[in-house]
C-alpha cells in the first residue's frame, strides 16, 4: 500500500467519529429556551379550588373615589327647622326691644286698671321723639276729685316724676286701631303736678267733665326716661 493511501485511509477512518459527533448534535441538540414570564403576583379572582384563576384585566389597580351624599332631609324636618330659626329670631328681636323700650306704667282709679301708652323716650342709648302719643282704646271712667294710684315698672325710686293733664277734643285724635288711639298732644296743659317720687304713688286731682290724656314724665338716672299716656273720661 503506498503512503498516499494509507494516510487517506486513516484520515477517513479518524474523522468517523468527529462526523457522528457533528450529526448528533445537530440532529438532537436542545432547542432554544424561551423563559416563561414571570407568575403574576396579583391574587387569583377564584376562590374555589380546581378552578383557573382569573386574571385581572390590568396590572394598575383602578381606584374610585365615591363622595358620601349627604342624608335626606325630610320636608317635614326641614320645614321645623326653618319654624325654629325663625322663633329664635323673633324671640331676640322681642328681647332686644324689651330691652331698649321703655316698659309700661299702669294706673288705677276706683279699682279698674289701665296700661299706659308710650310717647317719646331715651332708653339706654336708643330715643323715639315725636308730637303724640298712643293710648288704649277705652278711657277709665272717673269723677272727681279723682284718686289714683300709679304703679311705675322700675323696682328704683324715680328721679323725675311730673303730671299733665290735657284735655282732647275730637280733632286731638290722630288716627286709632283696634284697641289704641293716637292723639295730638302738642298743645297746652289745663293742670301740672308733680308727684311723690316712689314707685307706687298715689295722687288726687280734679278735672272738668271731659275726655283727658293724662302725660307722666318718668326719667331714672343711668337708664332714661319715657313720657307715659293715660286716657280719662271724666264725667
């Protein structure tokens, strides 16, 4: 056999196995791995065992926000409400008034009474001025000599305490409502007195036959003072 040959032959008798390496590798080598995604780390929408889970359409938690309604309010809830915010307010406005309005004086003759009328004043800081007076509707009937008994608000003593007696004529009247009459009193006194500085004085006069507003000037040091009217029908 020559060289040639016998290399020849041993080449092909040594490249039998690289040949069966290379085949086998390339028919049974593995193939290229694909990595499976991560498992989810969100919570499994079934709750019952053997059953797939489910998957949440997205990954992003949607969040809503919900604004609580206010409760119902009733009509009939409202309406109370509404009842009680106005007595309240009417109540405060009556207190204020009674406040800085002077109250009324009573006088009474031959044990029938009479709660006087409210002419001009200064009350606490607040006045009210003016050339008439408001007295009740019907007179107190009177003869003279008249005794009478005044009966002031205040539990002080007054400072200042003074009559007047005027006598009306029907013109005198101004106007009148339901139980009160308003007269002119812009006009000479047919007597003056002034009376005992108490809080309950007691007086007589004597007048004419004829329909009288009797004016009493009050006045309280550090409060104020308030002109009151009486209506007299003497006979």
């Amino acid at each position: 056999m020559s060289p040639s040959t016998t290399l020849k032959a041993r080449l092909t008798r040594g490249s039998w196995p690289l040949l069966l390496s290379l085949l086998f590798t390339a028919c049974f080598s593995a193939p290229p791995t694909i990595q499976a995604p991560a498992p989810s780390l969100e919570p499994s929408l079934s709750d019952s065992p053997g059953e797939p889970a489910t998957k949440s359409p997205s990954a992003i938690a949607t969040v809503h926000l919900v604004t609580p309604s206010p409760s119902p309010t009733l009509t009939g809830e409202a309406s109370d409400e509404r009842a009680t915010q106005e007595t309240l307010g009417t109540a405060q406005v009556a207190t204020l008034e009674a406040y800085y309005r002077p109250p009324p004086a009573t006088l009474e003759i031959d044990s029938k009474e009479q709660v006087s009328g409210i002419g001009g004043y200064c009350w606490r800081g607040e006045c009210a001025d003016g050339p008439a007076i408001r007295t009740v509707s019907e007179p107190l009937a009177a003869q003279s000599p008249i005794e009478a008994h005044l009966r002031l608000p205040l539990s002080e003593r007054p400072d200042v305490l003074s009559l007047q007696a005027l006598r009306m004529a029907p013109e005198d009247e101004i106007q009148r409502g339901q139980d009160w009459r308003e007269w002119n009193i812009d006009k000479d006194p047919v007597l003056r007195l002034s009376l005992t500085l108490d809080r309950e004085p007691r007086f007589t006069i004597s007048l004419e036959p004829g329909v009288y507003v009797l004016l009493l000037f009050v006045a309280w040091d550090g409060v104020g003072d308030v002109l009151y009217g009486f209506l007299l029908d003497v006979q």
